[in-house]
C-alpha cells in the first residue's frame, strides 16, 4: 500500500478549510483539520502528522503561539504558515518562532501544493546527518538539536541543522538563496519564489553560532552571491 502524507490544516474559514482539504485529498494526502488555535495546537501535540498548514489568524490561540508550542515539543515537524499578514515583522516573527516557510494570502492553491510536495520530499528522504557539527568554537550535537560543552546550550531546528551541513559541504564557495531553496527546502524553480525564508533562518543562526551577529565572522555574506560558512573560525 502506498504511504499516504498526514497533514494537519488549520484555518478558521470554513470555505478556505474545505478547499484546501479537498485539494490535498484530490493530491493522494490523507488530511485531518483544525477550525481554531486550540484544537489546532491539541492535534498536532497529540497525533503524528508529517506537516502542518498553520492561519495565523486564528480563533483561541494565535498562530504564532501554535507554532511556538508545537516547537517546545517537536523541533522537527515541517510548519508552513498560511497569512493575509504580511508585514516584514510579521513574516519574521513566525519564521522565528520556527515556522519552515509562509505563504501569504490570497496565495495560488498549485504553488501552495507545490511547496508543501517540495518540503515532504525533503523531510522524508533526509539523510542521517553528521554526528557532530563544528561551527566557529562551537559543537553541535545533530541527533539532539543542541549545543555541546555548556551548560546553557542553545538549541537548533532540524532545517537550521540541514543549512549548517549544506553550506559546510561546500565551503569553497558561496551558496546562493536560491541553491539553498532548491537543495535545503527542495523547491523546484527556487527563483520564481518570493520568499524571506533564507534571510530569516540565516538570522537565527547567527544570534546562536556568533559572537557577534551584527559583524559576523562565521556565517558571512557574500554581496550578490549567497552565503559562505567558515566552519572553524577563531571566535
């Protein structure tokens, strides 16, 4: 029998809610949904899903703190926002909060379905990765999600983890947004996305892995060109 993805919907506009049911039914997912924050937040910490489409703008509990309580529990789970709010302090908000992505609304249902594919692709093929990251005088514990050798470590999401691996593969050389689009979040046609994702996620990993992250010694910027991770950087 062929697995069926699992994903929670959960949007508190009935005509929205049974779209998009209907569209990920039609798609060979099988689907199970929330109309408010707390059902919504009770589901995803009590049942096994493989993603959660998650309104911000909920009835009860908001999506930001649904999002945020899933991640004091899961650090794994793909999460993708669905938000008619999209100010930059928003769309940063939720992507620091955990989310793996936003789309905003009215958002096109194919481009929808075609991130949520690109995301499970991802999370279900993943590879086991290294023991053990090395960032700048840091060392990460991948099986954990944490920082080693202190007694505060800071704690990372998988897909931040997955950035780490992927930039430290190629340390000759810049990794383009796009390339990270493609290869880290498996979006096909990475550059006819608009997205912040890349920029926010790289944010978050600077606060953790920086002595600084307003002047960067690790995780540099390459103008015009992407990313660059100097693994063993004296801090």
């Amino acid at each position: 029998m062929t697995y069926k993805p699992k994903l929670l919907i959960v949007e508190d506009e009935q005509a929205i809610l049974q779209g998009l049911m209907d569209v990920f039914v039609f798609h060979g997912y099988e689907v199970d949904s929330a109309m408010d924050g707390k059902q919504g937040l009770q589901k995803a910490l009590n049942q096994v899903y493989d993603l959660i489409l998650l309104d911000v703008m909920l009835p009860y509990i908001d999506g930001f703190t649904v999002c945020n309580r899933i991640r004091e529990k899961d650090l794994q789970l793909p999460i993708i926002m669905l938000t008619a709010k999209t100010t930059e302090q928003d769309i940063i908000t939720g992507l620091t909060l955990g989310a793996d992505d936003y789309i905003g609304k009215p958002f096109s249902v194919r481009e929808l379905v075609l991130r949520v594919e690109s995301v499970l692709k991802r999370t279900m093929k993943r590879t086991k990765p290294t023991a053990v990251i090395s960032v700048g005088n840091i060392r990460i514990d991948t099986a954990n999600l944490k920082q080693m050798d202190t007694d505060r470590p800071q704690q990372f999401t998988r897909r931040e983890i997955e950035i780490l691996h992927y930039l430290q593969q190629h340390p000759e050389r810049p990794v383009s947004r796009d390339e990270l689009l493609e290869k880290v979040w498996g979006y096909r046609q990475p550059e006819t996305i608009e997205t912040r994702t890349v920029d926010i996620h790289i944010a978050k990993l600077r606060r953790k892995i920086e002595a600084d992250s307003k002047q960067p010694k690790v995780l540099l910027t390459i103008r015009g060109e992407g990313y660059r991770l100097f693994s063993h950087e004296s801090r």
